[in-house]
C-alpha cells in the first residue's frame, strides 16, 4: 500500500534539532503553525558511568553521525527546511586540535571526576558568595570550567593540543556552519561567562589556564550563527539559515513559550526546576544555577541527581511495576542512590526509614516519590522566591510525566494544578521555534505560544500533604550528618 502523501505546510519549514546525552532527535516543523511533519531519531553511545565509575565520556564525532543519520530519518521534508537550530546537553567539555577534529572524547555533564578542581576553584576564588554575585552560580562538578581544570591537571597533552573548546551545540553548529559561535544560555553554564556583565571573565579564565582566543564568540538572542555548508551526508540544504542554538534546558523554556515565574519540574534521569525570571539569579547556596536564557532574560535553575531511575531502582528491588504504590504508613525514603547534588550530598547513599510491621511494598515505593519529590519542591522554592505563587500551575514534563504516580505525587506534595502539556520534546520545539524567530523576525518564546506548545489536561489543586513532608524534613534533619559521611 502506498504511502499516505505529507500535508502541506503552511508556512515554511524549521528544523528542530535535541542532541541529549544519549541520543539526537530532529523535528521537521511547520513555521505558521508548529505541526510536526516528520520526525527522526538516532542514539549515540555514553562510555563510563558503571560501578564505582565517575567519567562519563561521548565521542563527538558520534553526535553528528546521529544528526546525520536522524535527518535521513526524517524523509524529503527535511531537504525544503529554511533555517535551523540546534540544542544540546549542557556543560559538556569538547576540545578541538588545530585539525578540528576532537583531541579527545567529550566529558559530559554528569562526569563528575572533576569534584576535587571545583572544590579548590570555589576556595580560590573568593568562596561561594563571590561566584554568585560575579559569576551567577556556584560551580559544581558538572560545570565546564571544573571540568577544563581536571583535564589540565591530569591529562596535561590534551590540553595542550587544544586549539578550541566547545559546548556540545557549539560543536555541531559549528559543524554546520564553519563559525566558532555560541548563545548566553548554554555559556551561562561554564563557569566561566560573567552573568554580571555578560561576558567571559578573564579572572577564572586565567586561574584555570583557558586562553579566551580558544573560546567561541557569543551571539545576542536574534543573531544568525550562519548558514548551512553543502556538507556530505548532509540532508539539510546548504544555504539553510541556522540559529545560535543554546543549552537543552533554555531550549525546552523557548519550547514552553514560558513566562516569568511559570513553573516547571522536569522528571528525567536527574530532576530539574526552573522558571524565567527578569532579575539576575544569584544564590550563594549554590541550590540554584543562576543560568541566562536564550533570549535577553535569565533562567534561575535546580536539579536533582537521584528522580525517576532512582525510584525505578526501588521499584526494581521490591519486584513491583513503577506505578505499584500503595498510601499511607509512615516510612521515609530518600533516594540518594548516586550521591545528591541538591542538598548537597556528594557521598550520600540512599536511606530509608520508619518501618513497622504493617509498611506494605507499595507504601515503600510511594515514600521513594515522595522523597524525591519533595526534594524537587524544596530547590522549586529557592528558584521561584518572592515570585512564588502557589496557584499558577506547574508545567510536568519529562519521561516521568506521563506516570500517574509521579504526577499525583507532585500535586499532593506541592498543592498547585499540574499540567503536563501534550507536546512532547520541548527541546526539540524550542530549538524549532528559535529557529523559525529567527526566519520570521519573531520572538521565539512567542512562537512556541502561538502553536500551543504548552497546552494540555489541567489537574486542579489539591491539599498539599503537611504530614508528609513534615516527616520527610525531620528525617532529613536528623540524618544530614550520617548522609554526608555516605
């Protein structure tokens, strides 16, 4: 049977690019009116990560493979795309030869070897509250500039091979378009871009040995990064208009079309709050990353390392479906099976506690949602500040979105209306929607307003648990000493 012809286009076309930790995803999508049209995917492989293993490491060659290969995915619609843009994974550390081709495999965000080097910069440079203030955020080990200094330090004629360093976007944009560029958002998560004055800071440049001549020029929001190079293997077409694409979590904010002070809580791997703000984050506890967002505002931002494959893994170990939860009793669980990031628990392991004789399984793994969540809600708090208001929804995106047990958790624990909006991959769209401002003169957010990117089902407020989070905070109280020391 042959196949059913594509729908015209209303406007013309964007292509939405996601390159994630694991995998790339292209959307082919209608400017005029944000319908999807084709659509491909493609993994790539993550080295490290097992037991008692810190360094997770990418072969960047392999993430345009995978761009590659998920454009073919998409069919001939891709051919006809005006402009372009790309997302992808914060923080990653990607060293370029004089060749332009990588010295070495990337290190990725949740490569966290590079502890010790943040430890030092931090004391170095003037503690935590100077960071804040010049900075915008504490660094943690996830970020660039900890990262650098690691590579220095123990891999010292890499580091002097590299002739550029680069984000992840950056690398494929550059790939594309032959130009050495980068966006405010994904730079405001190096550790070394001022968010003060908006610009690299020669300071922490300097202490980590990184020549800013290695580094990529930063875009305004509105500005092309170029345009798409007739390339081999390449089903975009040359010519193509590319954006400065940005950081994965800006994008997903362009990809809601999000307002100040909208909430979100994102339910992946790790857990991550955010929320656009028009005041310039600087929180000193290092809870929150005070990142820029891909426009000309700022993107205040939490995250969690222990969510829904922690809560998978206990799952997993009482031998029930993720969704097997039963209420009641009285047992805390804190997941913290890999260390926590937010509280800042790096050799924390995972602990549980108030078991009676009647704690059934399902009440064990609902305790597992509700710690995990309630430590989400907590770094929500700190991101949202005096802008806090508990009856606007709260936008639940991510693969945990779709689970009845974390949305009813997150409803019961925070007492705001959820949404989960009905479009996935909001990466994928803002990129698009950055894309298609950037063909139509438009204000991308906007863009992503107009095709309802954000609409779905609204599950109204419900009575926030105080009991429940009131065990869960003495516990936590009790037990810092203990999760600190692992």
């Amino acid at each position: 049977m042959a196949a059913a012809p594509l729908p015209a286009p209303e406007g013309p076309l964007v292509v939405g690019v996601d390159s994630s930790t694991q995998s790339t995803t292209v959307l082919v999508v209608d400017a005029a009116t944000g319908q999807v049209m084709a659509r491909g995917r493609a993994p790539h492989a993550v080295v490290g990560g097992g037991p008692g293993e810190d360094g997770r490491e990418s072969d960047p060659e392999q993430w345009w493979q995978a761009l590659c290969e998920a454009l073919d995915r998409c069919g001939p619609r891709v051919r006809e795309a005006s402009a372009v843009s790309v997302a992808g994974q914060q923080h990653g550390l990607v060293t370029l030869g004089a060749d332009g081709r990588p010295v070495r495999p990337a290190l990725l965000w949740n490569d966290v070897r590079s502890a010790p080097q943040r430890d030092r910069l931090v004391a170095e440079l003037g503690g935590p509250a100077a960071w804040a203030e010049r900075i915008g955020s504490v660094p943690a080990p996830a970020f660039t500039a900890t990262k650098w200094a690691w590579l220095r330090e123990n891999e010292p004629e890499a580091a002097r091979a590299t002739a550029a360093v680069r984000l992840p976007h950056d690398y494929l944009t550059e790939r594309l378009t032959g130009q050495g560029v980068t966006d405010r958002g994904d730079a405001s998560g190096t550790g070394w871009w001022a968010s003060a004055v908006e610009a690299y800071d020669d300071r922490v440049l300097e202490h980590i040995g990184l020549s800013p001549a290695l580094l990529p020029r930063v875009l305004r929001h509105g500005e092309a990064a170029g345009t798409v190079r007739r390339l081999p293997g390449l089903a975009l077409p040359a010519g193509a208009l590319v954006a400065t694409g940005t950081g994965d979590n800006m994008a997903a904010a362009l990809g809601l079309g999000l307002r100040p002070a909208q909430p979100v809580l994102s339910l992946g791997t790790s857990g991550t709050v955010y929320a656009v703000a028009t005041r310039r984050p600087t929180d000193a506890t290092g809870v929150v990353a005070g990142f820029a967002d891909a426009r000309e505002a700022w993107l205040p931002l939490a995250c969690t390392l222990n969510c829904t494959l922690a809560v998978d893994r206990i799952a997993g170990l009482l031998g029930r479906d993720r969704e097997a939860v039963e209420p009641g009793g009285t047992a805390v669980l804190l997941p913290y099976l890999d260390g926590e990031r937010t509280p800042h628990l790096p050799v924390a392991a995972g602990l549980l506690y108030g078991l009676r004789h009647g704690t059934t399984p399902g009440q064990v793994l609902q305790a597992a949602y509700d710690g995990a969540t309630r430590t989400l809600l907590g770094a929500l708090d700190r991101v949202l500040g005096a802008d806090a208001d508990p009856a606007v929804p709260l936008l639940l995106i991510g693969g945990g979105a779709r689970g009845t047990a974390w949305r009813e958790t997150v409803r019961r624990l925070s007492g705001r209306p959820v949404v989960v909006p009905d479009a996935g991959e909001p990466v994928a769209l803002g990129a698009a929607a950055q894309a298609a401002g950037l063909l139509l003169g438009e204000d991308p957010a906007a863009v992503a307003r107009r095709w309802g990117t954000a609409d779905g089902p609204v599950h109204e407020a419900v009575e926030r648990d105080e009991e429940a989070l009131a065990r869960i905070g003495a516990v936590l109280a009790e037990a810092e000493g203990l999760l600190r020391h692992g």
